[in-house]
C-alpha cells in the first residue's frame, strides 16, 4: 500500500467581531491577540480620519505604542513601503483600516514580514476582508497574489454603512459569482480530475444563496443589511482557507472581469464624477453569463443582483459592447491553468455575443 503523505494548512481568522460601533472593542481584542505592544496601523488619507485616528486614540490610551502608514493604492511599491516602514521600527501587529485596496497592501505586507494582522474594514466591496488572496493592480490590469489570513477580524457596521452603497452591492455581487466559480470547480474535477473540497464549495454556495435570499433585505441599505453582507463576505473568504485556494469563489467570471482590467474598462459619468466599474460588479455580470453556460438558474443571478442594486447590463457597468465580447473571447488566457466552463480554448466571436445578448448583458 503507497504511504499517506499529502499534508495541508488552513489558516482561519482566530476572532470576527461583527456589529454595531464595534471600533470601541479594538483595545480588548489585541489584547487576546497581539504578540507585543508595537502596532502599525496601514491606511489611507480618507480612512485614516474614518477611523485610523479613533484606532490610534483608543489603542494609545491603553498602553499601545501606535504608528500609522499611508498608502494610497493596491500596489507593489505600496506594499515594498509598508515593508520598508516596518523594518524601520518595531512592529509586532499591523491593522489594515480601510477598504479593499488598503487591506490587501496590509495582507501582503504581513505576509512578507511574517506578522499577523487584523482585517478593519471600513467598506464592503469584496470578500477579501477575511480570504488568504491579494490584488495587486499594474499597468495592465490586476493580478491575485498569495498573501495570509487575517488573525482577526473587527467589522463595524456603524462605519461601513456609511461608505457608498455601490461599494457594499459590488460586494454582495462578488460573492453572488461564487455560484459559477464553484461550477467551474466541480467541471474541473470532473474533468481533469483537480483536486475538489466539498466543504469549501458548500461554504462559498452558502454565502452565496444567503445574499440572493435576503436580496430584498439588502436593497434597504441599512446597518442591517450590512450585517447580512459582510458576514456572506467572510464566509465566502474562510472557504478560500479551506480550499487553500481562490477556487471556491473565483472562476471563469473573474476570468471575465480580470480581462475587462487588462483590456482598459471604459468610464461613465455618474454627475460629475467620472466612475469605472468595480471588480465585484464586474464579476456578477459575469456570473450571469458563465451560470448560463453552465445550465443553471442563471435568470435568479441576475434578478437577486438587480434588486440588490448591483448592474447586469454592459451599460450599467459603462463598458461598451465590443469589450464584452472581447473579454469573453480571451478571457481563459488570464489563467490557463484553471480549467473553466470557457475551456482551453475560449468562445468564438458568434458565440460570446450570443451569449451575452441572451443574457441581455449587451
């Protein structure tokens, strides 16, 4: 009999605290957790006043020795200054206090440095507050990094309630793609024999039919559909530990919106401001389309994202029609390696604008 040797780690947040004002909790929770006195608290210019300087206060005043970092963007050189910074003082926790793009500099940065850190954030835009995965963004687009779970999690309702609610639908929409993520990985196992966890794809489909069910719910924008969001938000982030992988809840949709990245989103006016579509909007669109060709309920997708708030149409996203159909056609070329319900070929021209106008994403 050949001798049992795999071996794997699964690493989990060690606290999630979830709830109203829950900020004020921040002093007790590094005391269960820290491993000394000395905490860097990464933000940036916007959450540093949301909520790095209460952080600060609050920590200081019970004997921590705080410094802050700003950071601007979901960058290399972002992160290389976090690091840099670090190395420079003693650190023995980092607090990543904002939205996505400043908890992934945090996450990497701690994963360089081999430090834990706590996962504040203070928006709701996609399920890296509590996954093992970073994105990093570059000239050509994003790309996803190995990086560390977070030791804990402190999410305050109160905080990220008031935070656009476009941030919190993209969210919800991220997770909702979890559905045709794990119907890639059920393909590929079936398939090409890649390895499958039960448990991570039940969790990723849990968050996942949590938000379409309560979709109603979330559309009334209150701290209590927040609660229901980022809580769908960490479980579908735990099942990535799990899987030791993005698999659960990243597919052929992220595929989509990571080539719509590379091959340059286009803008819409929204008043005055100029806008871009987010990367959870991006894959809910996808979702609808890869659900299709997949022979699921692809019309309950996309009604639970319409009723959430979130887009389903190429021109709700501001991206023209060409580019859907563009990304649809290379999107397999972004990870090859993953075996998706696009093959290793992709779709045709005729066939990605058939789908897609089925759809009636375009």
């Amino acid at each position: 009999m050949e001798r049992f040797t795999k071996s794997k780690r699964m690493v989990f947040p060690r606290e999630v605290i979830l709830g109203h004002k829950t900020t004020s909790q921040i002093a007790e929770l590094c005391d269960r957790i820290a491993m000394g006195e000395n905490v860097l608290i990464v933000c940036d210019k916007k959450t540093k006043k949301i909520s790095g300087d209460e952080i600060s206060k609050i920590l200081s005043k019970s004997g921590y020795k705080v410094k802050q970092k700003i950071v601007s963007a979901s960058t290399v050189d972002e992160v290389n200054a976090v690091i840099k910074f670090s190395n420079k003082t003693d650190v023995d926790i980092l607090l990543g206090v904002g939205g996505g793009s400043v908890i992934d500099v945090t996450k990497l940065a701690a994963f360089d440095l081999k430090k834990p850190f706590v996962s504040i954030p203070t928006s709701a835009s996609h399920d890296g507050i509590a996954s093992p995965r970073a994105s990093l963004k570059h000239r050509k687009g994003s790309v996803s990094k190995t990086a560390v779970s977070p030791i804990a999690i402190l999410a305050d309702t109160h905080i990220i309630n008031k935070a656009p609610f476009r941030m919190l639908a993209s969210g919800c929409a991220d997770v909702i793609s979890n559905l045709s993520a794990v119907m890639d990985w059920e393909l590929a196992y079936k398939l090409k024999y890649e390895e499958f966890s039960s448990e991570a794809a039940v969790l990723a489909k849990t968050s996942a039919q949590m938000l379409i069910e309560r979709a109603d719910e979330i559309k009334t924008r209150t701290e209590e559909s927040v609660w229901t969001a980022v809580k769908a938000m960490i479980v579908s982030g735990v099942a990535m530990s799990v899987a030791g992988s993005t698999r659960p809840a990243s597919g052929s949709e992220h595929m989509f919106s990571h080539m719509l990245d590379h091959l340059g989103p286009g803008i819409f006016l929204k008043g005055n401001k100029k806008q871009g579509p987010m990367h959870g909007e991006q894959c809910g669109v996808g979702a609808i389309m890869m659900i299709y060709l997949h022979g699921g309920e692809w019309e309950k997708v996309r009604d639970a994202l319409k009723t959430i708030g979130a887009p389903t149409t190429s021109e709700e996203l501001g991206i023209s029609k060409k580019k859907i159909i563009e990304a649809l056609t290379k999107a397999q070329e972004i990870r090859p390696e993953r075996y998706t319900i696009l093959g290793e070929t992709g779709l045709t021209k005729e066939a990605a604008t058939k789908l897609a106008k089925t759809t009636g994403v375009i």
